[in-house]
C-alpha cells in the first residue's frame, strides 16, 4: 500500500508482516539398541525405569528433543513340574530414540558410547534408576547387542516469523513510491479442514496368536487401539483384519504321567511330548478419515503417514502389544516383517446437484402465455366474424320488402 500526502512528503509502505504457519519435517537419526537382561516382570512402571537407565547409560538426556520408546518382552521360557505353566526366565530390553537434527545430543557420541557400552555400566544405571523410582527390582545384564543407526524425518511444530514493518521517509518534492505489501503464506496452517475422504491402507506380519486369536474380537480391537495411538487417528477410523500365512508347531518339554497302581501290577511311566501351534499372520490396516479432519498435526492423514511410514518393527510391536494389554488381552506379538507401508489414497466430495436454470424456467412461462393468447385470440376472432356474416345476412334480406313498399307508395 502507498500513501503520499502533500508536496516534500513521501510515506513508503515496505515489506509487512509475514506469517508462515504450518508443519514441516526435519531430518532426524533413529537409534536402536537391545539388551539381554534377568527376567524383570512387564508393567509400565518397570518399563520406564529400564527405559531411563538405558537412556543415562548411552548419554541420552530429557528434555532435548528426543523421542524414545522402550519394551520388555519375554524371552525363554522353561515348564515347570507342577502345575504345568510355561515360566519366563529372562526379559529383552528393547530401546529406540528418534534424534532430531535440532537436538542438542551429539549422534555420534551416542552410538560411540552405545558400543563400547558394558553389561557392568549398564546395570548399574538400571539399578539406579530403579531405585530412583522406588522399585524394588534385582536385575543383571547377561549381553547386550550392537547398536544401530538409520536416517528418518520428523514433523516440526508450526513456526511463526514476523517480516521487517513499515517505514517512512521524508524526501524532496512530491514523489510516490510502491512498496511490498503484506505477504502472508499459508501452509496447511493450523485448524485447516480436508474436504475429501482420506484412506491409508498398509500391512506387517505378527507371530504369536493361534488360529483362535485371528477371529477373537478383542484381539482385533487391541491391534486396532495399538495402530490408531500410534498413528495419532481416532479409534473409530481404524480397521484391521488377519489372514493367516503359516501355522507354526513347536514341541514343548516332555511331561511324564504315571497310571494309577494296584497290588497286582504298576505301569510304568510314560514320556509324552506336548505340541504347541500358533500362527504367522500378516495384519492390514485401514485408516479411513472423514471431510473435516485436520490436514495436518494430529489427526491428520499426513501426520498418520509419517508416523506409520518411519516406524520400526520394535517400535510398532511394541504399539500393538500396548493396544492388547489395554483392552484385557493376555497375548503378545512379535512384529517379523513390515510387508506394505502405509499408502493413501482420497475420495473427492460428492458435487452438489444444479439448481434450476431461471432463465430457462422465465422461457417456459413466456411460452405458456404465448400459447394461451394465441388460442384465447383465435376464439375471439372466430366469434367476431360469425357475428358479422349473421348480421350482414339480415341486412341483405330486408332490402327487397323495403323497395316493394316505396313502389306501393307511388
């Protein structure tokens, strides 16, 4: 905008504001590293225990932008003589952080600390940190693996920039100067809508369930809860189903039985194994997201992707196991295979029916009043001319009395 006022004074208008609102992605590093350690039961409080010391342990600190998540899982198991329960001996802690490139933790140092890391260091800090959070656990690191590293992105939060604002200046004589107005770029800001139907579809294999546990309704709402707290999506929008590929058959420790004795003879004793069956089942998902949802942030398709997209086996296990013991479910899955990433796809709105056209309705009245004239002038026209052959037909035929009546006369 450009206002000049008067001769000698120029006022310029420069660059404005500029908002630029909306989420972007940053490249980030995904961190991962397990450790074998004595069996340690698997309650949320016990898990962020672990999952702190494990932190303190490779140089990771709160509060710096990371974002980590940890699960303990079963690992051997031996039968007991009675009753016959299949009892775990040890626990795997799993440990994966998301680094930001903005954060202020060197990678570096972290996978070089995570190396060279010892059992000793390491349930040190676990112990500390049990202790810290007023848990009575004895836990011992019996090995601990290699760690890895992986490029991956993260969603920013929405940004704001204020630009350079007005200025004025007083110059010689009259003079007019255009400048840049206000600029203001929108992406996606915050609170914008979609108009469209969104649907993400992907795919992973899980082992662990039975046959029974594919067609258990409970199991699949604890898969579909994992998903959806994943993906950051309502409950309501999430649809899983199972299929399974494989059934697994694993022979447990043989049990011995014994027939009942008598005083004529005893039987003796006999060694049965016991199978155990379950299954490899590969799970779909689909996200389906109504007009009106969020395009971006939670909610929102694109939110839902990256955060699906960039997951890793051990994280979405550990999403899913989350959803199971949410709803009451006793099973757990292990994640084998990520056989599809997640895809989209949208359903444009349904478009508006036409109104009618109101010329063409104006058109219909003109020619119906055209019509109904026509007939009404026709009528009347005929009428006119009956009466007018009538009375000239009347006329003709007095005319010879009146001269007979004037000769009479004469």
């Amino acid at each position: 905008a450009t206002t000049t006022t008067g001769t000698g004074a120029t006022t310029t208008t420069g660059a404005g504001v500029t908002t630029t609102t909306g989420a972007n992605t940053i490249p980030a590093s995904q961190f991962e590293q397990s450790a074998l350690l004595s069996y340690i039961e698997n309650t949320p409080k016990n898990t962020e225990a672990a999952c702190d010391g494990f932190a303190t342990a490779i140089g990771v600190t709160q509060g710096s932008g990371v974002t980590q998540t940890c699960t303990l899982t079963d690992v051997t198991r031996r039968l007991q003589s009675a009753p016959r329960l299949l009892t775990p001996t040890s626990s795997r802690l799993n440990y994966t952080a998301t680094i930001p490139s903005t954060s202020s933790i060197n990678v570096s140092a972290v996978v070089n600390t995570a190396t060279n890391l010892q059992p000793a260091a390491l349930q040190s800090s676990l112990t500390a940190s049990f202790s810290k959070q007023n848990l009575t656990v004895n836990v011992t690191v019996a090995s601990i693996e290699a760690p890895t590293k992986k490029a991956t992105t993260v969603t920013a939060a929405p940004t704001t920039t204020t630009g350079t604002g007005a200025t004025t200046t007083t110059g010689t004589g009259a003079t007019t100067t255009t400048g840049t107005g206000n600029t203001t770029t929108a992406v996606a800001g915050a609170g914008a809508k979609t108009n469209v139907t969104t649907i993400l579809t992907g795919k992973f294999t899980v082992t662990g369930l039975t046959q029974a546990d594919t067609t258990n309704a409970t199991i699949k709402k604890g898969v579909e809860k994992g998903i959806s707290t994943h993906a950051q999506v309502p409950l309501i929008s999430v649809a899983a189903t199972f299929k399974v590929l494989k059934t697994i058959t694993t022979t447990a420790a043989a049990t011995t039985t014994a027939a009942a004795t008598t005083t004529a003879r005893r039987l003796e004793s006999a060694q049965q194994p016991r199978l155990l069956t379950s299954t490899e089942s590969e799970v779909g998902y689909t996200i389906t997201l109504p007009p009106g949802s969020p395009s971006t942030g939670q909610g929102s398709a694109q939110n839902a992707v990256a955060n699906l997209g960039s997951a890793s086996k051990a994280q979405l296990e550990a999403a899913v196991n989350q959803g199971l013991a949410s709803v009451g479910s006793p099973a757990q899955v292990a994640v084998t295979q990520i056989t599809q990433q997640p895809q989209l796809s949208t359903v444009g709105p349904t478009p508006a029916p036409c109104p009618p056209d109101p010329e063409s309705k104006s058109d219909d009245d003109h020619d119906v009043g055209a019509i109904v004239g026509g007939v009404l002038g026709g009528v009347a026209f005929c009428l006119l001319c009956i009466i007018a052959a009538f009375l000239y037909l009347k006329k003709k035929e007095g005319a010879p009395d009146q001269g007979l009546m004037e000769t009479d006369r004469v």
